[in-house]
C-alpha cells in the first residue's frame, strides 16, 4: 500500500515539484518546504477531502435530550473522522515508524489532521487521493487587548464586604444570583493564556478532571492527554494550563470570579472554568491548537466556550475550518462567545482591514441565530461575537465593526457584501472598556484600569450570561440562548441590530428572566424514529415567532396549534385541516403574537399547544413588547 503512494507522490512531485499538486499545498507550505532540509521537521495539519454531513447528524439528534443528542453528535463525528482520515492516517503511522513523522492528532470535530513530518514524508503525502490541502502550521499572536501592564495594580487587602466592580453592575448580574442563578453547574471552556486556578477567587470552583490522577504521569482517563487535572496547555503541549501572561486570568475572573478576596468580578461565581491554555507566555499560539482544545472542551463536556483571543485576516486564518469546527460546536449544543476584535480604528493602521474584513476570525463566524434585521440568509454556525462599550455605554473607539463576508470561503459562499449586506456583526456588546478582574501573579489580586481594555474584557461577560441562562435552564439550544440574549438587550446605535453595537449591550436581568425554568428532560423508552418534538424559536420574540414540530422516521399529521395565555384561556388557534407530515422531516409555522381578530397581545408568557397524531405537545413562548 505505501509503495502506491508513493510512486503516486513521486509523479506528483515530477509533475509540480515543491509548488504542490495540483494546489494541494499552501503556498506558506511550499515556501517552508523549500527553506527546509531533508531532515528537517515540519509542523502541518491536513485537510482530507471528505466531511461529515452534520446535516443528518442533526436530524437523527432532533428531538433527543440534549445530552443524547450531544453523544449522538460526537459520535457521528467520531465515526465520519474514523472513515474520511483512516487512509491519511495509514500511511502516517508507517512513516512515524520509520522516524518520517511523529506527533499525530486526528481531530475529528474540525476534521484535520496534524503532524510534524519530514520534508521527504510531505511531499509523499500530495499524492494520497484523500488528501485536499496540506497547510503550515504557523503560530500568530492572537490576543485581543491592550498592553496588560500589572502596574497600578488594585490594593490586595480585602474590604469587609465584597465590592461589586462596575461592569459587573452596570449589566445587572446580581439580579440574576437574587434570583438564584450563579453559573451553577455550568462549565465554561476557557481558551486563552492559561488560569491561574490558585486564585482564591476561582479555587472553589475550577473544573478539575475526576477521572485522572494528578501528577502521576499517567493517561488515567484514556483520553490522550497525561496529568490533564485542570485542563490542558495547548500551547506548550504539557499538562499544567497555569497562566503565565496575566491575560488569561483577568478573563477568567470575569466569568466566574466569586469575590472570596473582596471583589466581586465575575458574571457567573458559581460557573466552572476549564482552563484550556491554547496562548503562550507572548500571547502567540496556533490555530491548530485552538482546534484541538475545542474538542477536549467538547469531549470532556463542557457546556460553554469563550475566546478572548483572535487572527486578524493579515494572518490568513483558515476561516473555513474556523467556522466547520462551530457548525460541529453548535451541532453538540454548546454555546460560544467570541470577541470580534480590537481593529475598530482600522483607518488609522494601514496594516488594519476594513470591512468586510475588521472582524478577527473566529468572531466572524456567523452566530447560531440569525436576527430579523439580517435580511440576506446564510449558513448558521455556533459564534455569538462580542463588541465591546464603555461605563456610558458608549462603543469602544477599538471595538470591531462590521460586517463580515463569506462570499469567497469555500464550501460556504454565502453572506455577499457589496452587492449585498453582508453579516450583521458583532451579534452583541459588553463592558470592555478599563476592566477590572483577577491578577494572575498573586493569588487574591486584582487588576485594573487602561491597560485593561479590549473586546478581550467584553467576551467574558456573554459567556457568564451563558452560564447563568443554562444554569436556569440547561436544555437551552445555542439559537435559544443566542436569541434571547439577542432580543433582551439593551438598544444602542442605529435602531435594530447594527454593525457596531450589534442587537446592543446585554442585560443579564432581562435575559434571565426571559429564560422558562428547565425541566428533567426524561423520556422512558424515547425513541427519535417514532416521536414528533416541538421547537420554539426565537424563544422570546418580539415579531414573529417559528413554531416547528419535528419527525422521526415514521408519518404523523398535526391536527391543531393554538395558543393560550397563563389563565388558560385561548387567544389564538391557527388553521389546519389536518396538515400531513408524511415525507417530511419538519413543518415550522408562524406566529405573530395576535389574537383570533388579528389584535396585538400584551407582552408576557403564552403556552402553545400542538395536537399531532401521535399525541400532543406543549411549550412555553415569551412576547417582548
């Protein structure tokens, strides 16, 4: 089998030589294979020609708990990576036997596989036919933020009594921990510098892995990562996620910092952060890396991601890979917030894009639900991205604008811009603008002011709304929480959803209380071929809302949808005369929050009520006025 491939790289490299056949490699690639000799190593990830088809991944799954239908997802990716690498894969495990390659990751959420391999092994990989793109694997700085200086750093004696930081009022938090929501239960993926999980702060409620035996240099849990405890360094490729920058903590701390030293900076107290150390010690790191941390979080289940961290388009990031590893994030149920970047006053830096291009990657991708006011329809994906306001709520001269295009990024090639709208991004904003949180260099520190600003600091507060919202509700969908968050917040800029504050600055009281209390999703003997479900979306609305009943494999016909308000009274039926659902996977109709004589309801909670063949379903929608 290996002497097939390679009589076919040799003709390949006959053919095109270092250039690459037929475009299979990166220019960076070839460039790099050039400089190189022979028995050099060089770092590349490969991108097989075949995918999995999320598309019946998320069909199968619909209607599931969403833990089963979490599971369901990832082990559809699984055994799509299984079956589209397995060639790839081959032909590497016999040249890292022969010392040609070493280091091999399969990454089955972004569907890439990474290697460091030596020249002569690259150039043989050009012609495996499952093969579509051989990249560079180069590291780029991708903070997003200011100098982070620690000088000024805020006193470290601790007042009597905890002191709420001003961002974390002015978005009206402890609203929700009155409530009794505090992040409870949720765990956070944390991609940036690392944690400093010593921190009195965090201490208490970082996420550890109860699976694996710290420090005895074993891959207990058999996951592929040794001594993993509170996460995992990405970067350096070793076990410890400690933050050795300043960065990551001061993020961190706006999550979930509790105020055991004094001062409460954290959306979410109670949320867990998993430290996924993904930036070094200058902030630079891989994208690659940042992949592969997003499947631990996925793997190892957490519930929502944050990205204070970002590649300007001067890098040429692999937007399309970016977005592939969201839509799979999305499919899994897990919510992400990103922050879109600090290239707002791009006019002044020619080295600066303006848009479509201001967004950093991953805050282009596009979010999970899309805002009525985004009128040219694309793909969806899992990314709520995040600009940043200051104490007025006035927008951050820095923060990043939009919008975005995927008009030439294959296999997407949607959202044209110019002619066309593009996407409407960021999709919200949050505080960013001298922040205060934890100081990463003493355990009960905190650090404030200038230095401390960015859509870096603005990211952390979405993600802690996130948490709060699931910990209300954790059968919350990705379009859910994005859409509420949406609709709730506070109406800055332009009227609607617009380039620079996106839907506005978010609420967290509002939010919260938009959110219908979550239910033990048990179902005895469910099964996805042969029970319809129900989806509500955008859940709450304000115009229009989608109701959607879902089929497995078998046929079903829906009898009646009515909607009635909390004293149970009808207000309003839509008209059916038994529509058949044979052959079809989804019938969705609309609503448009009046009565049967066409007059606008009063905002509040109604339920709806669908008769189907099978039974009857029932929800809860909310009406924003």
């Amino acid at each position: 089998m290996k002497l097939i491939f390679m009589l076919l790289a040799a003709a390949a490299i006959a053919l095109a030589g270092v250039t690459g056949a037929a475009g299979v490699l990166s220019e960076d690639l070839a460039a790099a294979l050039a400089r190189a000799d022979e028995g050099d190593f060089i770092r590349i990830y490969i991108k097989p020609d075949s995918g999995p088809d999320l598309t019946i991944l998320r069909a199968d799954a619909s209607g599931l708990p969403k833990p089963d239908r979490r599971a369901l997802v990832v082990a559809g990716l699984k055994e799509a990576a299984a079956r589209n690498h397995a060639q790839i894969l081959s032909v590497l495990r016999e040249e890292e036997a022969l010392g040609g390659a070493r280091g091999i990751r399969s990454l089955w959420l972004s569907n890439v596989i990474g290697v460091h391999a030596r020249k002569s092994t690259v150039l043989m990989l050009q012609g495996i036919p499952s093969v579509n793109r051989l990249e560079l694997v180069t590291s780029e700085n991708a903070l997003i933020g200011g100098n982070f200086r620690e000088q000024g750093s805020l006193p470290e004696t601790s007042p009597l009594m905890p002191d709420t930081v001003w961002n974390i009022g002015l978005v009206d938090a402890p609203c929700a921990w009155q409530e009794g929501y505090t992040g409870q239960g949720i765990v956070v993926g944390h991609f940036d510098t690392g944690v400093n999980y010593n921190h009195v702060d965090l201490a208490d409620h970082v996420w550890v892995n109860l699976s694996e035996i710290p420090g005895n240099l074993l891959d207990d849990d058999t996951n592929g990562y040794v001594d993993d405890y509170y996460g995992y360094d990405f970067a350096n490729t070793d076990s410890d996620p400690m933050d050795d920058h300043g960065h990551g903590t001061h993020t961190a701390g706006t999550v979930a910092g509790d105020g055991t030293a004094g001062r409460n900076t954290g959306v979410a107290p109670d949320a867990q952060i998993m430290s996924l150390k993904v930036l070094d010690q200058f902030g630079s790191g891989a994208e690659f890396d940042v992949w592969e941390a997003i499947q631990y979080a996925v793997d190892m289940g957490a519930d929502v991601l944050t990205f204070s961290i970002g590649w300007l388009y001067y890098y040429d990031p692999d937007r399309a890979t970016w977005r592939t590893s969201f839509d799979a994030v999305e499919a899994t149920g897990i919510c992400a917030a990103v922050a879109a970047g600090n290239e707002g006053q791009y006019w002044l830096f020619p080295w600066w894009y303006p848009p479509p291009e201001n967004l950093r990657t991953p805050g282009d991708v596009p979010p999970p639900w899309l805002h009525p006011d985004q009128t040219l329809i694309g793909g969806l994906s899992g990314v709520v991205s995040v600009g940043a306001t200051d104490s007025s709520d006035v927008l951050a001269s820095f923060s990043s604008i939009g919008p975005v295009s995927w008009d030439s990024i294959a296999p997407y090639l949607d959202y044209a811009y110019n002619p066309g709208m593009g996407l409407v991004d960021p999709d919200v904003s949050a505080p960013g603008v001298e922040v205060t949180s934890l100081r990463y260099s003493i355990n009960n520190g905190y650090v404030g002011g200038p230095s401390w600003s960015g859509t870096s600091m603005a990211c952390p507060h979405v993600a802690g709304l996130m948490a709060l919202m699931l910990s209300k509700n954790p059968t919350l969908t990705p379009a859910q929480v994005d859409s509420i968050i949406e609709v709730t917040a506070l109406e800055l800029g332009a009227l609607g959803k617009d380039n620079e504050f996106g839907s506005g600055r978010i609420r967290v009281c509002e939010a919260i209380f938009a959110v219908q209390p979550g239910v033990q999703e048990e179902r005895p003997g469910f099964s996805p071929s042969n029970v319809a479900s129900l989806s509500i979306m955008p859940n709450p609305f304000t115009s229009q809302v989608g109701v959607s009943v879902f089929l497995g494999a078998e046929s079903t016909s829906v009898r009646s949808v009515s909607f009635y308000d909390t004293g149970g009274r009808l207000v309003s039926e839509i008209e059916l005369s038994a529509v058949s659902l044979e052959g079809r996977s989804m019938l969705t109709l609309a609503w448009d929050g009046r009565d049967t004589f066409g007059r606008p309801l009063a905002g509040g909670t109604y339920f709806v009520r669908v008769e189907t063949e099978q039974g009857v379903l029932a929800d809860k929608v909310v009406l924003l006025r």
